[in-house]
C-alpha cells in the first residue's frame, strides 16, 4: 500500500542574511513583528498545501495567541508584510489567505525526492478555487461562510 502524499514540511530554511523587510518588521514591532512573522512561516510549514486561511475567527485567534501578540497587532504584522510583498497582498485583501510565494521558493528542496512537486502560488490558487474559498471577481465566491470574519 502507497504512503499517503505529504503537502507539509518538518523544516524550511531561515536565511542569516537580514533583508529590509526583517528589518523593518522588527524595527517597527520590536521581537513580537520577528518572532510572529517566524511563526507564521512555521504554522505554514506544517500545514497542507502551505497557506493558512484566517477567516474563522478561531483560527484567527489561534494565531495570534501562537504569535503571542494581540489580534490587531497580529493584522498590522501581516499588513505590513504584505506591503512589503513578502505574503500575497490579492489573497490577503479578498480572502483572509495568508500564501507566501517567497517561502513556497524555499522549501522546494523538501520535495526534491517526493513523487508530488512542491506547490506553486497558482498551484495553491487552483487548490483553494477547488474547494471554493476564493472570493474572485468572476465568481464572487467565498464558502464555506463564516459571520466571523477579520474586520
């Protein structure tokens, strides 16, 4: 019997080298916008297909209780973050989907010897209009509801 197919991975690689991004995220909020953006990459390591969807306000409040910051100083990160275009602003904005194309980059080499190829950023927006969760201007989707959403 085949061994199920993984879409998670047990590392990802934590470059030295500080970019501006880092820069600015820890300048700004200190070890709480470092430590959470570290966060945010491990729960996405972790998870299938590497994206975390954050409309239920109980994943929401799941993570910014793992980031151990508050809610709205866990919005003003990823705000930020996406700005600065390190998680993808599109997805953020319309749907509460944190992805990072940067971060689906890095973590290639841990699918280099699994049968499946490492999700791409319209591989996993092909993933989540599968399951329609997307909202898109074509089709205005956005199921499963939720009256809990991040305002």
């Amino acid at each position: 019997m085949a061994r199920a197919q993984k879409n998670t991975v047990d590392y990802f690689p934590f470059l030295c080298k500080e970019g501006k991004s880092m820069f600015y995220i820890e300048n700004k909020y200190g070890n709480d916008g470092f430590a959470a953006w570290i966060k945010i990459l491990r729960q996405m390591a972790t998870t299938n297909y590497h994206y975390l969807n954050l409309n239920l306000q109980e994943d929401w409040m799941f993570l910014a209780a793992k980031c151990r910051v508050s809610e709205q100083i866990l919005l003003d990160i990823i705000n930020d973050l996406c700005r600065l275009g390190e998680f993808d602003d599109d997805l953020w904005c319309n749907n509460k989907i944190l992805v990072s194309g940067k971060f689906l980059e890095n973590i290639a080499d841990a699918y280099k010897k699994r049968s499946t190829k490492p999700p791409s950023l319209p591989d996993i927006r092909s993933h989540l209009l599968g399951l329609r969760v997307l909202i898109t201007p074509d089709n205005g989707i956005n199921t499963p509801e939720s009256t809990h959403r991040i305002e």
